[in-house]
C-alpha cells in the first residue's frame, strides 16, 4: 500500500463484529486486536442501509508520548449488496475497491471531494489510487507506530 504500511491476512475467526469492539480481544493474546474485516447486512449495522455497501473505522490508543496513534479498526461490508456479484470480474472489483477505501478510513482517511480519488465518497470500481489518495496515504503512513500495549 502506499503508506508504507504492511497489512497481513491473521487468519479467518468467528468474532462478530460490534461498534463497540476493544482495543484489545482475548483470543489474540495481549497484543492489539487485529483489523477485523466482517460481512454484515442492513439489519445488523443499520448504517449500511441505503447505498452505503462498507464501513471502516480506525480505533486509535494514546501512546507514552501522550499522541494518538491508530492501532486496530473495523471494516464492515454489505452482504447483500456486494456478495452476490463475487462470482464475476466486475462484482469482484466492487468489493475489492469498496475494502480498498474502507481500509482507507481504518488508517485514518477521509472522504476525497475529487470523483477520481478511491476515497471519493462516490465509490465505484476504480482500485486504483489517485494523486491525492496517494499523498494522503503517504503522509499518514508516517505516523508513529504503536508496536506494544
């Protein structure tokens, strides 16, 4: 990813995702939580209803310096809305893009107001970063690390 941040597939569980989600979660040991990416639906996180298809969230911890930093997060995405089309290259590129931006959010991005930005709030197909995507990503990929608890 451009921010220089390494992301790294932890493995499948059977934790349901929830707003209020701590920092921290038993079944993985006392480090951070890892970013739990869920399938959810309307009914079960009612923010996904209308044409909104993926939440992302980051959840920050204050270090010793007394900053901020993000240390875990939580991307929902719309079951009925993105899982039926997995099957075909443009129903995969949805979703792709849809984690793509979510993840985004998790590492603390906003919306862009450009259209051709993967953080457009528009969304599309598009998996590819822009120029200011790319700059953002870039300036928070140089935060500091929270590597302990």
């Amino acid at each position: 990813m451009v921010t220089g941040l390494a992301f790294v597939f932890d493995g499948y569980t059977d934790e349901e995702p929830s707003k209020d989600r701590a920092l921290t979660v038993p079944q993985y040991s006392t480090r951070w939580a890892p970013v739990l990416i869920a399938w959810s639906d309307p009914e079960e996180t009612p923010r996904l209803a209308g044409r909104v298809v993926g939440l992302g969230i980051g959840r920050s911890a204050r270090g010793a310096d007394g900053q901020y930093t993000y240390v875990s997060g939580h991307v929902w995405l719309d079951t009925p809305s993105l899982a039926p089309g997995l099957g075909s290259d443009r129903g995969f590129k949805a979703a792709q893009s849809v984690v793509m931006h979510e993840l985004g959010h998790v590492i603390g991005a906003g919306h862009a107001e450009d259209s051709g930005q993967l953080m457009s709030a528009a969304g599309g197909l598009d998996t590819s970063f822009g120029d200011g995507d790319r700059y953002v990503f870039a300036r928070l990929g140089r935060g500091s690390c929270a590597s302990g608890l």
